[in-house]
C-alpha cells in the first residue's frame, strides 16, 4: 500500500500541485497568501509539495534537513502556522480523493489505506510543524536581541559626547538594557558627558524615574557626566508632583541645549562664522 501511494504522487505531482494551489487560494487567510507575488506562491508551493513527497525517499537526516530550510523560507515569507497546517490537511485530503476516484482506495482497501497514509502523514506532521515552531521562536528571539540592542544606542556626537536618545515606555527589562549599554558605550566611546534624551518618553512614572536616575549615577561612577534632556513642561510638573528627587542630575528641556551645555563642560563652545563677501 505504501508504494501504492508513492506512485500515485509520483505520477500525479503537477495535479496535486494544481489542486493544492486552488484550494489554498480558496480556503487560506487572504492575508497570507497575498504577502508575495503569484509566481513566488506557485514556487513556495510546488516546493512544500516536492519537501512531503520527499519523506517517501529521503533518509530521515535528509528530510529532517530539507524541514529545516523550507521552515527558515517560509518564517520568512511570513506564512503563520496556520497555512501550514491547513496545507498539510489540504493534501491529505487531495490524495485521498484522488485515489478513490481512481479506484486505488476502495471499500475493501480503506482501511489499510488509512492506516499506511496516517503512518505516513503522522510523523509529517510532527516534523515539520515541530521545525516551524523552532524557526519562529529562533527568528522571535533574535528580533528582540536586535530590537533591545537599537532601543538604547549610544550615539558619539562630538568627541567626548555621547547622546542616548530614548523612544517609547520603559521598562525594567529595557532599563536594565539601558544601563549596559550606557556603561558599555562610555568605555568605548571614552565619553566625558552623556546625554540622555528623554524627548521620545511619551510617560515619565516613579519607575521610569528612579531608572534613569540609576543610569545616571552608575555613569558617574565611571568617571563621565551625565545630563538628561528633553523635560517637557508636562514630565517637569509630574516630577514635582511626585517628589523626585533630580538635585544631582544635569537636567535641560531640550537637546540643543544639552549640546551646548556639554560643550561648555568639556572647554569648547559653539560659535557662528560669519560668511565673506
């Protein structure tokens, strides 16, 4: 039965592909099918269908390898799990109908059918659902290392100044970012002030304060100064409001601001040159 099903895919892979591309279009989230263009679906297609006809012939390494680089693709491409899935039960389906037209599968034969096709289909299933899951996790995780990483750049303006402009809310987990990379920079960067622009920090809180104020005394503990910009009148009322306490830190409502006053603090100035006639 097994080789009987082989053949039948062997010899019908064009159709399946055919029928398979219909019925994905037909029944699959719209959104999913539309990220790429009509040629790259009929190629991605005709792939995953080449990559479960395979586990008929390839050794398990091999499959196992083959799951593995369509996985990647398709993470890529952005088809969630559930194109996956529906895919997989597309085929199925397919195989079984075509077979009983043909009158491969009949009443006499079914059960043995199913019981071979589900062997078949089965471990499948687990594999390449299970090489999905591992991409996506992997793709998620290096996102948010590279998104945690961009969140709090340190940025050499001059020589000697370091800015870190600060965009969105921030929490223990991203203030714990903040403060490496501050430390961090100042050291490879040989910073004497560091700015910390809070001008994109829709809510300053209690915590959001107490953070920046930890980030600010562990940059003085490693020989630079550090001065936050960017109070609005809003951030100054609640910082009042809430008793606290900013007395040690060089604040400023502006970045402009901050420059100059950072260069001030390292012995230079800006200056306007006057064009010549």
């Amino acid at each position: 039965m097994r080789k009987l099903i082989f053949n039948y895919v062997q010899t019908h892979k064009s159709e399946i592909l055919g029928e398979w591309i219909n019925r994905m279009k037909q029944e699959a989230d719209e959104r999913a099918v539309q990220t790429m263009s009509a040629q790259m679906f009929t190629k991605t297609s005709s792939e995953f269908i080449e990559l479960l006809v395979s586990n008929f012939t390839e050794t398990e390494e091999e499959f196992q390898s083959k799951v593995t680089e369509f996985a990647e693709k398709i993470v890529r491409l952005g088809w969630p799990l559930t194109v996956i899935t529906l895919g997989l039960r597309i085929f199925d389906h397919i195989i079984t109908d075509g077979m009983q037209e043909e009158e491969l599968v009949d009443r006499h034969n079914f059960m043995e059918f199913s019981s071979e096709f589900e062997r078949w289909m089965f471990p499948l299933y687990n594999t390449i659902i299970d090489a999905y899951a591992y991409t996506w996790e992997r793709t998620v995780s290096l996102q948010k290392i590279a998104l945690q990483e961009l969140s709090a750049p340190l940025i050499p303006v001059f020589e000697k100044i370091s800015v870190m402009p600060l965009v969105g809310t921030i929490d223990t987990e991203r203030a714990k970012q903040i403060m490496e990379n501050l430390l961090d920079g100042v050291v490879k960067h040989r910073a004497e002030v560091v700015l910390i622009d809070i001008t994109g920090v829709p809510v300053v809180d209690t915590m959001v304060a107490h953070h920046i104020i930890q980030a600010a005394d562990a940059v003085r503990l490693v020989g630079a100064k550090c001065m936050i910009v960017g109070i609005r009148p809003e951030i100054a009322q609640t910082i009042v409001t809430l008793g606290i306490n900013l007395d040690q830190v060089l604040t400023t409502s502006t970045l402009k601001k901050g420059i100059e006053k950072a260069l001030e603090m390292t012995e230079r100035k800006i200056i306007e040159v006057e064009e010549e006639q």
